[in-house]
C-alpha cells in the first residue's frame, strides 16, 4: 500500500468511518429525491445540489482536520462572523417568496445564500466556549453564569427575530438549551424559563407573532376544513402525498403529484412527501432511520470526547439536526405548523447541505484531533521512558 492509501487508512481510523457512511448514504438518497421532483420545472435543483454536497464534503474534511480547540480558541472570530453575517441580511437580504422572511441573499448567476444556516455553526462554537469557560471557573450553576448564557444565546435570536426568521429562531433555542442542559445546567432554570414562556404566551401570541405566524398555528386546529384552501393546504397536500405512496411506492419518476409539483416546496421543506409518493412507507423508514443513525453516531461521539470542549461541540451538533429533523417531519405531518425549517441532508438548498457537511466535520475534528493528540501523548510518554532508562 502506497503512502497515500496509508494516510487514507490513517485519517478514517482516527474518525468515525460508519458517521462518513451514513453521511454519503444521506446525500445520495437526497440526490435521488431532488433528481425525481426535476420533473416538476425547470430550474436545476439538482445541480445546485451537487456543487454544494461537493463543496460541503471537502470543506468538512478540511474542518475536521483543523483541531476543534484551536476553532474554540478563534471564538471571538466565529462571533464576529456570525453577527457580521447577520448584518448582511439587513443591506442585501430579499423576502422568501410566499413568506414574510428575510432570510436569503442572492448571489451572482442565479444563486443563493442563506446565512442563518453558517451562523448555526457559528453559534455552536462561540456557545462550547461559553460553557466551557463556565464550567472552569464553576459559574454553570450560577444565576450570573446563566444570565450571560442568555444574552448569548440572545444575540442571534434578536437579529434573526428582526429579519423575520423565527424557523432559525427555534433552532437556535433548541441548540442553546439542549447544550445547556447536557452540559451540567441545572433542571431548576430550564423549569423557570418554561414557566415563563408559558405565563408570556398571550404576549407572544399578540405582540411578536404576525398574522401569518397565528394563521399557520390556527390551521392546525381548523377542523371544518376551511384552512385547506391556504395556509394548511401544503401540509393538507403532503400528507395526501404521503398516503398515496402506500407501502411500497409509485417507484423512482413514476409518481404523478411529484410531477406536476402539487406539493408547494416539495424540492425543500417537503422533500419527505417525495420519498412518501416514490418509495412509499418503506422509503419513508429508511429515511428516518438513516438520520437517527446519523444522530446516534453524534451522540456516541460526544460520550467518547475525552475533553468538555470536544463533548459541547457534539451536542450542539446533535441539537442541531435532531431538532430539524423532529420539526421538519412534524410540518409534514400536519402536528407543527409550517417554519421554513429544511429535512436535514435532504432538503435542496446549498446553504442547508453544505451546514450539515460542515457540522459533520466539526464532529469528525473532536475525534480525529484527540485521536492525534493521544498519539502524541504516547509518544512523549515512550521517549520519557526510554530517557529514564
């Protein structure tokens, strides 16, 4: 074996191979989704979809070899980036067609980007050094400790809140708290935060949700069927879409609802009613089980994360795409009502996929960097020894 198959076999050793796997497996399965619902027009999403699942692959296996605590170390540059991001949206920011949001900006030949989906990331990291310096200087269980975590977490709530992006807003709440929670906050605050969620609901109801952020909740409720004809009648389509696909499906580009695009955003957040009409119920659990494995994996890799940084890191991963997976399927089903939040690895979109890869690779860093770093401590330890001898 020549050198470069031993680097191969030397950087899949240090990281977790069966995560890469299910990672491709992912996308390849999306690639099918997205070639079959080409039928339905005439822009190439499926080319745009290729590029960034290209892009996205090698810029996760870059990441991953970058070490994960010299990324937490630059928190302060991911900071700046992510407002900096964020500030973007309010100089070059469009609407997203048939939504009140503000979340993307176009970019030359016919392009776009969606900076939310970086800032994620971006959060991820800034919020790992938030707890991780908490955690050393034994703030986590403060109250102080615990209001500077909310004025974190604040920040990028306010500014995407302000653009309209309230999908991104309860990501960035569930990532916030679930690392929050995993990483030693006690169960008291997070009991006070949902009391007061709770007794500010009728504020939240009359002064921050506009009149299509109540319609969408009220569609689920409609029970006379009135919604069906707007704002429930892409949940009301998709879940047709789903149950006419049965057990087995209509097959790959056999399916005729996906072909004449009755399901508005089928090619995004309703990329799911795709594999429910081609591949039925059965695509449907493949699907779902292949990100739970993935999810898994996440998991399992923040338990074998040696460091707290490393473990952080992980959470907000699984944070991240374990709540996008659970609200996306949920808006298909008809039980959340519609936020704009993409089926992670699946939905179009270069901005999505290529932040998933990423988040990949940021995984894939605590594990093949404290792999290194172990083989270098041993190392040291073996040239002591030798020494003393």
């Amino acid at each position: 074996m020549g050198k470069l198959g031993e680097s191969v076999k030397s950087y899949f050793g240090k990281t977790d191979i069966i995560l890469w796997i299910f990672t491709a497996v992912a996308v390849i399965y999306s690639l099918l989704l997205i070639s079959d619902m080409q039928r339905a027009g005439t822009y190439n999403y499926l080319f745009t979809q290729t590029i960034a699942i290209v892009v996205g692959i090698v810029v996760a296996w870059l990441v991953s070899l970058i070490n994960y605590k010299f990324m937490v170390k630059m928190w302060w540059l991911f900071a700046a980036a992510a407002i900096g991001l964020a500030g973007l949206l309010f100089v070059f920011g469009v609407q997203v067609t048939g939504t009140d949001d503000t979340a993307l900006i176009h970019l030359p030949g016919g392009f776009s980007f969606q900076p939310s989906e970086l800032m994620k990331l971006c959060f991820i990291i800034t919020f790992t050094k938030h707890l991780t310096f908490l955690k050393e200087i034994e703030k986590l269980k403060s109250v102080l400790g615990i209001l500077s975590l909310l004025v974190h977490l604040g920040v990028p709530i306010v500014l995407l809140h302000a653009q309209g992006d309230d999908g991104a807003v309860l990501i960035f709440l569930f990532i916030a708290i679930v690392m929050a929670f995993l990483a030693g906050v006690p169960a008291r605050y997070f009991a006070i935060l949902g009391g007061t969620l709770a007794v500010g609901l009728p504020v939240l109801w009359n002064f921050f949700l506009n009149n299509e952020h109540r319609n969408r909740i009220l569609a689920l409720f409609d029970l006379d069927g009135n919604a069906m004809t707007n704002y429930g009648w892409q949940q009301y389509q998709g879940k047709v879409s789903i149950a006419s696909g049965q057990l087995s499906g209509s097959g790959l580009y056999n399916g005729r609802r996906v072909e004449f695009g009755i399901v508005p955003e089928q090619e995004n957040d309703f990329i799911f009613t795709v594999a429910g009409e081609e591949f039925g119920f059965i695509g449907c659990m493949i699907l779902l089980a292949i990100l739970v494995v993935i999810i898994i994996r996440v998991l399992i890799n923040a338990k074998n994360a040696y460091d707290n940084t490393g473990k952080y890191i992980c959470y907000g991963v699984f944070a991240m795409i374990a709540s996008q997976t659970v609200i996306n399927i949920g808006m298909v089903l008809g039980v959340i009502p519609v936020i704009g939040i993409t089926l992670p690895f699946f939905s179009s979109g270069g901005s999505s996929v290529m932040s998933m890869m990423i988040a990949i690779g940021l995984v894939q860093s605590v594990m093949y960097n404290q792999e290194k770093d172990m083989d270098k401590a041993k190392i040291r330890l073996g040239s002591q020894s030798r020494a003393k001898i």
